[in-house]
C-alpha cells in the first residue's frame, strides 16, 4: 500500500484551438460537474501531445540525416499561393519559407504563371 501518491511534474502551456472544440470542452466540463465527475483533459492532451512529438522528432531526424538543413529564413504563415488574392481563411493557412510566398495581388490576378 502506497502511503504519498507520486506527482508529475507538470507546466503550464497555453495553446489556441478551435472556438467550437473550446466551447465544447467547456460544456462537457460542466455537465461532468452536474454528474459528479471530472474530465480528465490534462491525460489526455499530454497522450496526444506525446504521440505527435514522437512523429515530429522522427521526422526532423529523417530530415536531419538526409542532408535537408533547417532554411535560415524565417517562416511565414499565410494563405496558400492558390488562395492568393483571396480572403484568409484559418482552415487554408500553411507554411511557406520566405522564398516561396504568394505572388503580390498585382501579378494574382493576371493567372497563374509558369516558372
């Protein structure tokens, strides 16, 4: 019979999700509540988390023995080259390095161009 009960060390991280996960979270919590009950968010998040990282690393592991290095240039977040022109949309966001951006709104709208 354990006599202390072993904690986890834990930090606080804040992430940005979706408004309707988050109001969904929320109405979940609540009704958990009302029944007596606790979400166990945090266990599930730190899985989830977990499993991505191993992911992640394998992949920049791959990346990293194949001769690919990191670009030096900042990474800039913006609506695909597709999407060009158009109004932003969250859901069609992607990452581009610097040397891969949208053309300007001048040259979007004159089609698309060979390379």
């Amino acid at each position: 019979m354990k006599i202390f009960k072993e904690e986890l060390e834990t930090k606080r991280v804040i992430f940005n999700v979706d408004a309707d996960l988050a109001a969904r979270l929320e109405e979940a919590k609540k009704l958990a509540k009302q029944l007596g009950k606790k979400l166990n968010v945090e266990a599930v998040v730190d899985e989830s988390l977990a499993r991505y990282l191993d992911a992640a690393e394998k992949q920049l592991s791959r990346m990293k023995r194949g001769g690919k290095s990191i670009p030096d240039s900042p990474i800039v977040m913006g609506p695909s080259a597709e999407d060009a022109g158009e109004p932003a949309a969250t859901k069609a966001v992607q990452v581009r390095t610097t040397s891969n951006l949208a053309p300007s709104s001048a040259t979007a709208t004159s089609g698309p161009q060979k390379r």
